[in-house]
C-alpha cells in the first residue's frame, strides 16, 4: 500500500478488490450470498412447517426473526388477536 495515500481498510471495497487483484502470485476468488425473505409467521413452529412443506421449492431456507413493529398489517392482525375480534384461525398443515 506504499503506493496509496490510506490504508487497505480505508479504500472503499471496489478498491479493495483491485488492490488484491494487482498482487502478484495472488488469485481473487470470492462469492456473493443473498438472503430474502420468502414468508412471514408469528411462531417459529408455523415458519418450520412452512420450511417442511415448501423446502423443494425454495432450496435452504432458515428462521430468521425480524421486528414487524413498523408493519400496520402485522400490528393490527395482532390488536385483533387479543382483543378477540379476529376469532378464527386455521390449523396449519404438518
């Protein structure tokens, strides 16, 4: 890096990446892994269902938890779950 006015870590990862790429005797390999939500439950027992039925569709899929604090459909199904008003929920599927 004498050749730079900053450290490695400083340059931004474009840079980064060029940096390794001018080394000599050096290969750059590397990959890329996206996660995207593919379903939303309220349990982790309805999300492990979900996997077991739907996996052959999805390849790897894992439970993950995000807060649904700001999403007004997800809050107001709750609101209506304990204050009675929503009265049916079906048995999901083994």
């Amino acid at each position: 890096m004498a050749d730079r006015e900053c450290r490695f870590l400083e340059l931004d990862e474009d840079d980064q990446w060029e940096a390794l790429s001018d080394l000599e005797d050096h290969t750059v390999t590397g990959w890329h892994q996206r996660w995207e939500i593919v379903n939303s439950h309220f349990t982790k027992d309805a999300a492990e269902a979900f996997i077991r039925r739907k996996n052959h569709d999805y390849g790897e899929m894992r439970v993950c938890v995000e807060s649904q604090y700001y999403a007004w459909e997800f809050e107001a199904i709750k609101a209506a779950i304990l204050d009675g008003t929503l009265t049916h929920i079906p048995k999901l599927p083994e």
